[in-house]
C-alpha cells in the first residue's frame, strides 16, 4: 500500500484546478493499492484558491492571507489516513507548500526554491514515515519492487 499525492494522479486538485499527473504512478494506481489524499482540499481550501508558500514558518496566499490554519488542518487529516493505512511508502508533490520534502517554493511567488518541506511532509517526517517524491530517480524502482510482491 502507498499514499500518494491525488494531483500526481491526475485528480484536478491543484491550486488552478489542474493537477500534476505522473503516468508512471497513474500506471501503478491502476493495480491497486494506492490511497490518494489532498491536504490543501481536507483542510477545507477551494479548488481553484490562490497559490500559496511558505513564509517564515508561515503559509501566505499570494494575496499576503495566512492560511496556516488551513494547511494544518489539512495535514492533520492527511496524516490520519496515513495512520490508519501505515504505507510503506509515500510519493508527495515536489515543492509544494503541503508535500514538498526537502526542496519547497521561497515564498517569493518567484519560482526560487530553498531547502524545507511543506506541512504535511514535516507532520511524516516526525512519525518516520519513507518519503519520495515524483521527481526522485528511484521512484520507479520501488514501484516495480512493491509491484513485485
């Protein structure tokens, strides 16, 4: 069993309402064995909503609101699901301010990436939760070794 960002699946939760699809998970979904979940959404943010990164601690729309309250939420949510399914493995979306891991936006809109992970990837980490995400090499790797047992 994985978790999986929804939109890397394809699921149209992404702040513009698109999403972020990744053919090779989009395969593996495909067997089974893979829950989908959305932070942002389970913490009761709009799809579309303004785009939002992290600030000083802090998740600000690009309007300059603090939605923290909402993307705690949503982690909290999340990482429920997560308890209850106990993944071996957990493939988040790159950068983002809910599942980046390791690499998120500045919080500048700008593009400019820094060293951090979004609220719902810390919220894993300290349960010590395996974490990856689409842009890791070995993605397919561990796909084809969990899809060989």
């Amino acid at each position: 069993m994985i978790v999986v960002s929804e939109c890397l699946l394809g699921i149209n939760c992404k702040y513009n309402a698109g999403n972020n699809a990744c053919k090779p998970l989009i395969e593996f979904a495909k067997n089974g064995g893979v829950i989908p979940v959305c932070p942002e959404q389970l913490g009761g943010l709009p799809t579309p909503r303004i785009p939002a990164e992290i600030i000083n601690n802090k998740v600000r729309n690009k309007n300059g609101e603090d939605v923290t309250g909402n993307f705690k939420k949503g982690a909290e949510e999340a990482l429920k699901i997560v308890d209850l399914v106990k993944p071996e493995l957990i493939i988040l979306k790159a950068k983002s301010p809910s599942c980046g891991y390791q690499k998120i936006y500045d919080g500048s809109f700008t593009g400019k990436i820094i060293d951090g992970n979004g609220v719902f990837a810390k919220m894993l980490i300290d349960r010590n939760y395996k974490i990856i995400t689409e842009e890791n090499k070995e993605m397919l790797q561990k796909l084809e070794e969990i899809n060989g047992r």
